[in-house]
C-alpha cells in the first residue's frame, strides 16, 4: 500500500469537506467535484484562493527550514503511536515517521499533503495529536488555524505549540507576528490548557544570540569589529546613558557603530514598527459588511482571503499584459528582422503575382548556395556589397550602432545558441533594454547549424556590442569586459527593465556579488511541476556557493576572476541579493544541448 493509500480516508475537500476519490494524476472531491493535482504522489490540497507554492529544499545545513522535533514532540510523536499525528508546517523533515502526516505550503521531499493551515484538508476528529513548531508566526489568519486544529483534533487529543516571540523577522514568503504567552493562550482559549511557558531550546540566552549574531553580521566591517572589541557592558552603559539623554563623550564610537546598520536590515530587527494609511471612499459594500457580524471568523476569513487573492489577480494581470506587450514587441523585431530576405516581395506590394516570392524565395537560396562555397571574406564582402545595392542594411528599422563598444559595460551576457528563433528573441530582448551598458558574447559550437551561424554573424553586424566567439575550449573559457556576467539558457528573453532594475540595486549596494530575480518558465511535466512564476530562492542566512555557470545569475566579474578556474564559488549571504519582479521568462523547455546548471547549493 502506497502512503497516498493510507492517508486518502483522512483527506478531505478543502471547498467543502467532502471525501476525496484518487484518480492516476489528481484527487477528485466525491461532493463538489473539484480536481486537486498529484505532484510525484502527493495531493495538492489548495483552496481555490491560494496559489501553489512549488517544491521546498531539505538540508542538513540547515536546521531552521526541517524544524527538529523537540523533546516534548518526539515524547508525543511516541506515545501516540496508534494514532494518526498531525504535524502543521512540518519543513523540511530529513525523516519520516509512519504515524506523522507531514502538511506544508511547500512540496518537500517527506512532505504527504501541500496544504494551508486555516483550511486543512482533513476530516473531522482525524488525528490523536497535532503539534506544530515555528511555524504561528508565518500564518496570516492564526486564529482560523486554532479553529482548524479543534475540528480535525480528535476530543482529547493533545496539541503542542511552539511560536516566536522574540525573535528577528525570518522565513519566507512572509513573518506575520511574534505572539507573547499571553496572546499564544489567547489564540488558544477553546481549549483546556494545561500548560504554556518557556521549553529549554526557548531560553532567552538564544534569543539574545539571535539578535547580536545577525546584528554584528550585518552591520560594516569596522563597526562590527569596534563592537565586539567592546566589553558587553560597556556597550550596554552606553546604550542606556543615551537613552536617557546623558550620553558621554566615549559613547559615540559605540552608538555610531550601532547605528551603522544598513537601513534595508532595520526592519529584521526593529524594535518595533509603524504604519500610516488613509481611509479609501465607501462604498455600498462596505456598509453591508456589518450583515457578517453573524458568520464565523473561518467564513470571515474566506472572504478576506478571496478579496486579496483578487487583488493579487489584478496585479498578476498587469504583470501579464506588460509581458505581452513586450513579446509583442520582440515579435516585431523577429519579423522584420526576417523580412530582409524577402524584400523583394515586399516592394512588389500586396498584389504583386506569387512569381515575385518564388523569385525572392530563389534568390535567399541562391545566395546561400554561393555562401557554402565562397571563402568566409570573400562572402562578407560579396554580402555588404549587395546589401548596399539594396538598402538591406535597414530592414530591421535600426542601423548598426556606429560608436565604438562602452569600455567597460555593467554586465556580459553569454549565450550558447542551438536554434535562431530562441537566438532572436534572446538578441532583440536585450536590444529593447532601458539600460545600454551590456555586451553580448554568442559561444560558437560545432553542432550549430549554418543558419544559427549566420544569425550569429547578422547579429554582431547589426549591433557592435554583440561578439562571437567561435569555439571556446571550456564552457567558462572565453574574455569579457562587464562588472557581471549573466549566462542565459537557449530561449531565455530579459523584461526591458531587467538591466536598469539590476544595475540600481548594484549602484545601492556596491559590494553585491551575485544578483537573483523570479522567472516565468515551463518547467517540465505537469504531474511533477506546474508551468508557474518561479521565486528564487530566499536569500540564506549562511554563506552559500554559486556555479559559476549558474544561469539567471548575476555574478561580480571580479570575484569570478578571483575565483580563477573553479566551477563553484563561495559568497556570504550578505554579497547575494534578490530583486522579487519577474525579469526572466523561459518560455520553452531547453534543448536537448542546453546544459542543467545548479543556481545555488
């Protein structure tokens, strides 16, 4: 028996409760008939209002994402044996356990149900236990998560909750709240408590170390370094001198290397934070929403849930219709870049005889026969000599840019192309950029074909900042000018802004090594992955390493150099940032030539 088989009679429908029936890609709801995708064997139980979030990574490394049982869980986890434990936010589990059902957000690797918390897709009275570990403080809606756990927990079973309380904002996507004791019994009033306080692992003594870590690790070098040559007490004493306006002299090196903090890390860290907002017209709908003073916080919540998923809509679609537009646009460019080639039926006009196309369609051939035979100078020659003639040079409706390449452009992009339509859009995509200062290197090889080479060729003519290099030995074997390098996948296009949005973030933070965005791309088989916007991965609160072929990566050229021939470089989290706009859309599944390179490990 398969671990769907065992757990499908505790599943239920998120939409209405009913039971669940399985189908070979899909579970299919018996009472509404919604259809919820299996992705590898494991039911994607989303509300309609929630979009799926994709796959989450497990690591040894990393503690925080596979949330380790404390001791009081494991003793839970073990005295419940004959019983189904629920497991809310379970991460990235190295193990599975055959009496826990493990339910995230995510699609882990030991993950059995993607799910959210203030719908959980479970019948009634299902589990002997529930325990849930760092994962309150993520819920936008905690109280309907409280209400969920009543319902699927068992009448006498246990719960267990552990939830933040002082602690630096954290996690992906988002940090809702940090709940003091008295707000966690709060939240937790319908049930008989039999206890709540501080377990061991929650000692203030980790908090403390929490805060100083990332705090020094944040701040400047030098000031990092005046602070921890500073005695603690010291530094406290200063602190509360200039909190209460009797600050001396010898404290302004302390408190100047305090405020050294960068401002984009204030808020992990603040003391608190505030708001300011104005009150939008109202409208008939909102003097009917006292009519849900009656309907349960879940059904209140729904609501709520669906007007921001509405809202997310909107702003889905504009992304969308921005993309559109621009494809339109690389559209354009694609056609007339083509058209030179049949340009002579272009000037016969629309009522030109289908004789003037064959002589156009002849001719395009003719010229690549002489092509194959002619040595390579003699035809470059013979080619801006006729295109002189014919005014060809200006069929793309841009001339070849005349200045000389800039001395040293922010970024070099690097392509290995296999197909001309992925080439063209590649090419007219950074063409179309806001900001100019790119360079384009096109790595020759010998399985590409002639008409990919005399794209190649087309391509460095019409834009100087284009350079072909024929064959080089290895994949990262070749020069380049730029401050980064981006190497981009066949088929891969760039927003118009993509450039501009990197080369601000760089200006900003002048020691970023490695730059990352979202992307919009078919990743593959639909039972496995749904063609979907993908975020890159949240910036790790650890040193982390990049290939250095990584694609969709913006590298330092410098610490590439500096990294000499190796494939793998190594940066602190501090030097990688994320922009979160989509500036990558991979449209297409690769090639069967491209290459399958890691992002980050």
């Amino acid at each position: 028996m398969s671990r769907l088989d065992s757990l499908l009679p505790l599943l239920a429908c998120p939409r209405c409760g009913a039971r669940l029936n399985q189908h070979p890609s899909q579970v299919v709801c018996g009472g509404c008939g919604t259809a919820y995708p299996l992705r590898n064997g494991v039911p994607v139980l989303l509300p309609e209002t929630i979009e799926e979030a994709g796959t989450g990574e497990a690591s040894v490394d990393d503690p925080v994402s596979r949330h380790p049982y404390s001791q009081e869980s494991l003793k839970i986890i073990e005295e419940h044996r004959g019983e189904w434990v629920l497991d809310l936010g379970a991460g990235g589990k190295l193990q599975r356990w055959d009496n826990v059902v493990q339910i995230d957000i995510f699609r882990y690797p030991m993950t059995d149900v993607v799910g959210s918390a203030d719908r959980l897709p479970f019948r009634d009275n299902s589990f002997g236990a529930v325990i849930s570990q760092a994962v309150f403080e993520h819920l936008q809606y905690p109280q309907a998560a409280v209400e969920e756990i009543r319902r699927v927990l068992k009448p006498g079973g246990v719960v267990k909750i552990d939830t933040a309380f002082l602690q630096p904002e954290h996690g992906y996507p988002h940090h809702f709240y940090n709940a003091t004791e008295t707000g966690l019994r709060e939240w937790f009033r319908e049930f008989d408590l039999r206890w709540s306080g501080v377990e061991p692992h929650q000692h203030p003594r980790w908090s403390l170390s929490w805060f100083l870590g990332v705090y020094l690790d944040r701040l400047p070098a030098d000031a990092a370094a005046l602070l921890r040559a500073t005695p603690l007490g010291e530094v406290v004493d200063a602190l509360q001198r200039s909190g209460t306006g009797a600050a001396q002299p010898q404290d302004a090196a302390i408190m100047d290397a305090l405020a050294a903090l960068p401002q984009h890390h204030l808020r992990t860290l603040a003391a608190g934070v505030s708001i300011r907002a104005v009150n939008p017209p109202k409208t008939l709908s909102c003097a009917s929403e006292p009519a849900l003073a009656g309907a349960t916080s879940v059904v209140a919540t729904d609501l709520d849930r669906k007007l921001a998923a509405a809202r997310m809509d909107i702003e889905h679609l504009r992304a969308e219709l921005g993309m559109v537009r621009e494809q339109q646009l690389l559209a354009n460019d694609q056609a007339r870049y083509l058209a030179q080639y049949y340009r002579l039926l272009a000037d016969a006009g629309e009522d030109a005889p289908l004789g003037a196309g064959r002589r156009a369609h002849a001719l395009f051939h003719a010229k690549n026969m002489v092509r194959a035979v002619v040595p390579p100078g003699l035809w470059r020659s013979m080619r801006d000599g006729w295109r002189s003639l014919s005014g060809a040079g200006t069929a793309l409706g841009m001339q070849a840019t005349p200045s000389q390449p800039v001395a040293a452009p922010f970024v070099s992009a690097v392509v290995q192309p296999f197909d001309v339509a992925a080439l063209t859009a590649t090419f007219f995509s950074l063409v179309r950029q806001t900001y100019t200062g790119w360079e384009l290197l096109l790595l020759g090889h010998p399985d590409q074909s002639p008409a990919v080479r005399r794209a190649m060729e087309d391509f460095a003519r019409l834009d100087s900042r284009l350079t072909i290099v024929p064959r080089p030995e290895t994949a990262d074997a070749y020069a380049w000018r730029g401050q980064y390098r981006l190497v981009l996948q066949e088929g891969t296009t760039l927003a118009f802004n993509a450039l501009q949005e990197m080369f601000t973030l760089a200006k900003a933070r002048p020691d970023t090594q490695a730059i990352m965005a979202d992307y919009v791309a078919v990743l593959g088989r639909d039972d496995v992955m749904p063609p979907a916007r993908c975020l890159s991965a949240p910036v790790p609160q650890a040193d982390c390493s990049f290939s250095v072929l990584a694609p969709c990566v913006l590298l330092a050229g410098d610490a590439l150099r500096r990294n000499g021939a190796g494939t793998i470089i190594d940066l602190n989290y501090r030097q990688v940032a994320h922009i979160p706009l989509v500036l990558f859309h991979m449209l297409q599944e690769q090639s069967s030539r491209a290459r399958h390179l890691p992002v980050m490990r």
